[in-house]
C-alpha cells in the first residue's frame, strides 16, 4: 500500500512552478495545501457552466442543490459521518464563532469550558468569549513542553462536573503532535461534557472517524486537504437540532442547514467534492489494496493509511537530517515508531531570528512559514513567544523525499 509521489504530483499543477530555475518547494501544507487540477476544473466548470442560486425551478438551480447535497455526501465519507450531519461555511473559524456563540448562550455562571495549551487560536477565542458572555469560566490543559504533546493527565484534572464543553485539536498545526482523539473525548464524557475536536490540521494527514472518536463536533478545512477555501462543520444530528442557530428567519429551521448562514459557496463545495474525490481516487490507486466494498469511504482510508506510511518515512528523513545540524532545536515529538506526529516541525535556529530563516528560505524557493501562525497558546507554552515564535516546515503527501533534504541542505547553510 505505497503511495506513488510521481503520479500523484503531475495532479498538481502549482508543483510545476519554479524560481530562480528550480521547483519551488512547497513546505508550507499546515498553511494550506495545493489542489489538483480536477479540484480546479470542477470550480471552474461550475462557473462556465453558470452558476445560480439553489432551490429555484429551473435546471442551473437544481444543479446547486445537487452540488450541495454532493459536497455533504463527499465530506460525511472523508468523516465516517452521515450527510445530514454536514454543514459548511467560510471556513472554521466563522463555522467555530457560529457554533460557539449558540452553545455558550446555553451556559451560566458556575459553568465551565476546557481549553487546551496545544490548540490554534481558532479553538480558544471562540470559546473564551462564549464563556465570557455567559459568565462561565475558562480552564486550559497544559501541553508537556518536552514533547509539545497534550498531556492528559492535566486535561483529566482540568475537567470537572461543571465542565460543560471541552475543545481540543486533533493534532497541532504548530508543532505536529498528534492527539489521542478518543480518549481526550472520553475524559470529556466522563463529566458529562460535549468534545468539540478541530481537525483542521490533521485532515490531509489521517483518517477521520467521527464515529471512532464519538466527538460531538469536528471541523475540517478543505483548504488544508487539496480543496479550496471552505469550512466543514461534523455535529452530532441531535445536537445539531437541539442547539438554536443564529440565522435568518426564511434560512433553513432544521440541521444541518441551519448553521449555514447566507449563500454558500456553490462552486467551493463543487471544489470540497473534488477534493474528497482526489483522496478517494488515491487510495483506489494503491497496488493490492483490500477493499471490502469499493466505496468511497473505504478508498479514503486507504489513502489516508498510506498517506501516514508515507508521511512517516520524510518525518524520520527530516528529524534524521536536523539531528546532525547542531544549531537546530525541535520543538515536539522526535522519537517514537511510528512517530505520533504529522510531519509538521517548528524549529529553531539557535542566533537567527525565526523570519530570518523563512527569508532566507523563501529566496531559495523553499516556502515554510515563521513566527506563531495564530498557535498562540502552543508558541506561548514552549517560551518562544517573544523570540519571534518558531520556523514551521510542513510536508504532505504531495512533498519528496528530495525536497526534504534540499531543506535540509539550505538549513544547514543558513546555521553556518
Ligand atoms: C489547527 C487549525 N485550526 C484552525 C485553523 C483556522 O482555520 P480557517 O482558516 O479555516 O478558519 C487553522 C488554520 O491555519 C489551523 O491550522
């Protein structure tokens, strides 16, 4: 079950660009993803073929109620989840702020909401100011800084029989380190209280199983797995229900389409389907692969099992290669087999400033990002806040194992 990196780059047109004479590298995957051509023809034939509102009584608006239902069927198969309960929107952070702001009118003073040390903003803010409105009280569970990992131990005392929601990531986008999903939502069920998993970063890396996780909320981009820039929101269909939607009144009553809010994207969801399609086709590509019943679902998690394989071997490339650079420090998980990490690394470059190192990377035509990228609390937990934060190189399915050690190389160089 190998991925083949050849066929699957000559999908990608933006890998063909070129600087300075050479392929560009593109280690920025934890900041978005490139998209296949089949992603771009299909946004794009939606708006040559012309594009109208849904639910109209002509053929183009019954082609956007289609694309919609579509886009919900693609998205429940990438979560192991059921259609109806799918909504989308700009992207998490709005679908985060919507569902946040109608569950925190739920709470009270005395209440409590778990944060954690190892989430994108786009999981705390929304939460705090929920919190703060109602009047409940914020707690976090800290990250071991050794290993930039959640500790567990602090998120089980953070909970309590107050605890009425616990947000937490599925793995971090600043540092990589995966999170044991289904056990951080049982020590939320344990106190009666709802799990809200962002999975935005972990999506292009593994398998989602909202069934497996038994997480009452899971959101995703699709920007960050090969797709264009729209939100997918996972709830379960009874809370999605019970909670009240702040939405127009014509807008739909029932769930999961009362938490999407105004005119969606028609030729983004034609794009997210796309997406989902391309990861699918990945995982029906793979040579002896066992498939039970052919379906969509099951080629996804073959690709996202093979995409692990894969992404496991330029992970040790990468940590192999850093290790005999002195001057470099990881922040996060090193060791371990498999790694439980994506192949996303901050880094340090012991007497060079962060954006330095992205600069010198970037005339290169290495593309990686520095400083905290809105991981506010993780850069903060790991004491490098006022440093300028950390360089992350992020790799995905669609990076070589060439193109790790040509990082490698210009790392080397600019730690002298
Ligand atoms: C882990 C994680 N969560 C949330 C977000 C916010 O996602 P969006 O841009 O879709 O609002 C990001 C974006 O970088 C992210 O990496």
């Amino acid at each position: 079950m190998r991925l083949d990196p050849t066929a699957i780059r000559s999908r990608f047109p933006a890998l063909d660009r070129q600087q300075g004479g050479r392929p560009v590298v593109w280690a920025d995957g934890p900041g978005g993803t490139q998209v296949p051509s089949s992603v771009i023809e299909a946004m794009g034939g939606v708006l040559s073929n012309g594009s109208s509102n849904h639910g109209g009584f002509f053929s183009a608006s019954a082609e956007s109620d289609e694309l919609h239902e579509g886009a919900r069927q693609a998205v429940a198969d990438l979560f192991g989840s059921s259609p109806g309960e799918v909504a989308f929107g700009q992207n998490m952070t709005s679908l985060t702020f919507a569902l946040s702001r109608a569950i925190g009118r739920t709470w009270s003073e005395g209440d409590e909401v778990v944060l954690t040390r190892l989430d994108h903003d786009a999981n705390v803010t929304p939460w705090m100011l929920a919190a703060r409105d109602a009047g409940a009280t914020v707690r976090f569970a800290d990250i071991d800084v050794e290993t930039a990992t959640l500790d567990l131990d602090s998120l089980e005392t953070a909970v309590g029989p107050n605890t009425r929601l616990v947000a937490l990531p599925a793995a971090s986008n600043a540092v990589g380190s995966l999170v044991d999903v289904s056990k951080a939502v049982e020590i939320a069920h344990s106190v009666g209280a709802l799990a809200f998993v962002d999975a935005v970063h972990y999506a292009p890396h593994g398998p989602i199983d909202v069934r497996a996780f038994d997480c009452d909320f899971l959101v995703a981009s699709a920007y960050k797995f090969f797709g264009p820039h729209t939100g997918a929101l996972y709830g379960k269909h009874d809370l999605l229900q019970r909670f009240e939607a702040y939405r127009l009144r014509p807008a739909p009553s029932e769930a999961p389409g009362k938490w999407e809010t105004g005119t969606q994207s028609f030729e983004s969801l034609a794009g997210v389907t796309a997406a989902v399609d391309y990861l699918a086709s990945v995982g029906s590509s793979l040579a002896n692969i066992q498939r039970s019943a052919g379906s969509r679902r099951a080629d996804l998690v073959a690709a996202m099992a093979a995409t692990q394989q894969y992404e496991q071997m330029l992970s040790h490339r990468f940590l192999d290669g850093v290790s005999r650079i002195p001057k470099i420090r990881v922040y996060g998980v090193t060791t371990g087999n498999p790694l439980p990490r994506t192949p996303t690394f901050g880094i340090s470059v012991e007497g060079v400033h962060p954006d330095r190192v992205a600069a010198a990377l970037g005339a290169e035509g290495i593309f990686v990002w520095s400083g905290h990228y809105y991981a506010v609390e993780p850069i903060a937990a790991l004491g490098v806040a006022d440093t300028g934060g950390l360089v992350r190189i992020g790799f995905v399915h669609y990076n070589l194992p060439e193109e790790v050690d040509r990082v490698i190389e210009a790392l080397q160089r600019i730690a002298g």
